[in-house]
C-alpha cells in the first residue's frame, strides 16, 4: 500500500520571510518559531503598511497643490507675497476649509486654461462646496486661533465668486436659462462688499499682513482728483447726462460713482501692472453707494451705462485670469439692453477693444 502525505494546514497568513522559503509559518506573533530558531527578523515583529490606491480625486488633488505652487495667482506678486501663498497651504492642512478653498481656485484656473477639461470645474465646484460647509460653523463661533485661515479664505472665496459665473459651462446653470453678466456682477458686487464689512469688523489687524489681501480689503478710498475731467472729456459728457436725466439722490449716487471711476482709470493708466490694480478695482465697487447698484439691478440706463464704463476700468488689469472676461461679457450684454444709447458706449466700447483680451 503506498503511504499517503500527512495533510496539514495550510499557512495562509504566515510571516513574510517563511512564505519567501516557502515553508509552514506557526503565525505565533510577534516572531515565529522559524525566524527565532534562525534569529532573522520576522515581519510579524515590524509594522506593516496597508497599502490603499490613491483615487482619482485624491491624484486630482495632488495635481492641483502642484499647479497651485507653480503658478502665480496674480502677476507681479514679490516673492515674500510668494511665500505667503504658499504658507497657505500649510494652514490648510490644518483648517480643512481653507485648503478647500485654494483647491477650489487652482482647480478653476486649470479649466481656465483649458476649456474642454470639465472635470475641473466639477472639482472646483466640489471644493467649493466644501469649503463653505467647513468654513460656517467657524464664521458663526469666531476664535482667533481661525482669523488668519479665516482672512485667508475669505480672499480667495471672493475670487472664486468673481471667476466662477464666467467659467460655468451651460450644462451647469440650474434653472436651464442663460447667464445674465449684469446681474451676477451686481450680486458678486454685494458679496464682495458684505465680505469687507466682516473683515473690517473682526479681522482688520491682520489685512497689512499679506500685500494681496491688503489691497483687496483696505480701507483707503479713491479721491477725487482736480484736473481729472481734462484729464478724460468722456467724463463731463456723463456729469451733463446725469444732470440732464437724474434727480435728487440718484443724481448724486451717479455722479458720485462716475467721479470715483474716472479717478480709478486714471490710476491704472499711470500704475499699469503693479499691485494698485487689484486695489483700485476692488476699492471702486465697495465705494459706490448701494442705491446705485439698485439702480444698476433694475437696469435704469446711466446706471448701466456707469458700469459699462467700470467694464473698460477691468479691461485695464493685466493678467487677473479672474477677470480676464468680463469687460467683454459686461459691455456686450450692457449694449443688448441699451440699443438706443449706442453713444454712451462709444467711449468704453473703444478702451475694451484696445485692452481687453477677449473680443467685445
């Protein structure tokens, strides 16, 4: 009779080095009989790693952190401002809203730059929607051990709700209707200003901090400026009109906001490029009085034609990505509207086709 293998259970959860000679492991932890008869480390006795394959979204992310470091969210930026974007992301890793809120950015930039790649904007809107639901509860309990990831945030959620109207896809407007660019500038606007409001009352000793963000919420103001009307004949063709069309209180927000806007033209005419850009635009549309901009939602005429005016203001930034659109956008729609005052808009009209990087 021929003698039959004894069977035995088989090792299936043996330590690394007994199945690598491929005999039978006790399993005894944290060293197996085998590796302490031979006095060989056995991996029972080492921490072993699980390995999980990074999903699509978490590679996503890591591409973004990189684009994030290597470009530059605004031109010209010193390289201390340089450094400050880039601690960002530090305190991101601990105040998750905040890293949100930069993935959100990076990743609308990248669609920014290539228009057929959707899944960025679906990224983009994904962290922005994170990033508000983390960011709320801190907004609602304020500490100051959140203020400079709180500032930090509240800078680049502005931006995004800048950029964001002019990079949404059709197939991603809710109610299925067309984008009206007078209307969510107007609402961009109000956000924009409800946003300083919060920072001037509960983060105003941190603003000088960073140069970018000191220029997005400071609070020094355009001045008039004597000579600006010879300087620009369009503005005193507007002061007659406003006269002329305007009583009361809307004539006095009117030319109040053309007055603050000429003087913005005339200061990114003679700082073409540097940091009082951003400033200057910003500054602009916390000033004018919010009776104007009620003007401008029920789209009285020189209200928009004011604002079609601040469209060739933006037409003067060079290299905001943000931006980069809207003069354009702006004065067309603002033209569908007012067909019968094609003469008020010769003037804008002329200053976005000479410096706007999209046709008007």
């Amino acid at each position: 009779m021929k003698n039959q293998r004894k069977s035995h259970r088989k090792s299936r959860e043996g330590c690394g080095q007994c199945k690598e000679r491929r005999v039978k492991c006790n399993e005894v932890h944290p060293q197996c009989l085998n590796c302490e008869r031979l006095d060989i480390l056995c991996s029972f006795s080492s921490p072993t790693l699980e390995i999980t394959p990074l999903n699509e979204d978490s590679v996503a992310d890591l591409e973004l952190l990189e684009y994030w470091y290597r470009h530059r969210l605004t031109p010209g930026m010193s390289e201390r401002a340089r450094e400050l974007e880039h601690g960002y992301v530090r305190l991101g890793f601990s105040h998750h809203y905040l890293l949100n809120s930069i993935l959100a950015l990076a990743a609308l930039q990248r669609f920014d730059e290539d228009r057929s790649c959707t899944r960025w904007y679906v990224r983009a809107v994904a962290h922005q929607q994170a990033a508000i639901s983390r960011a709320r509860p801190h907004f609602q309990r304020l500490d100051s051990s959140h203020y400079e990831a709180m500032l930090a945030f509240s800078t680049f959620n502005s931006l995004y709700n800048v950029a964001e109207p002019l990079h949404r896809p059709p197939v991603f407007n809710c109610d299925g209707m067309d984008l009206d660019p007078v209307k969510e500038f107007i609402h961009i606007i109000r956000l924009g200003r409800c946003t300083a409001v919060f920072v001037q009352q509960h983060l105003s000793c941190l603003v000088t901090s960073d140069p970018f963000i000191a220029a997005k919420f400071s609070s020094n103001q355009l001045t008039f400026a004597w000579g600006i009307e010879t300087r620009f004949p369009q503005l005193a063709l507007l002061r007659s009109s406003i006269d002329r069309l305007c009583e009361g209180e809307t004539r006095a927000v009117c030319l109040h906001a053309v007055e603050l806007l000429f003087v913005g033209i005339g200061t990114l005419i003679d700082n073409s490029g540097d940091s009082t850009q951003t400033q200057v635009i910003f500054s602009w549309a916390k000033e004018v009085n919010s009776m104007f901009l009620d003007m401008c939602s029920a789209q009285h005429p020189i209200a928009l034609i004011i604002l079609a005016h601040y469209a060739a203001l933006l037409s003067l930034s060079q290299g905001l990505w943000f931006l980069r659109r809207w003069p354009s956008v702006l004065l067309g729609r603002i033209r569908e509207r007012l067909k019968d005052w094609e003469a008020f808009l010769q003037w804008p009209m002329e200053m976005i086709s000479r410096h706007s990087e999209s046709p008007v």
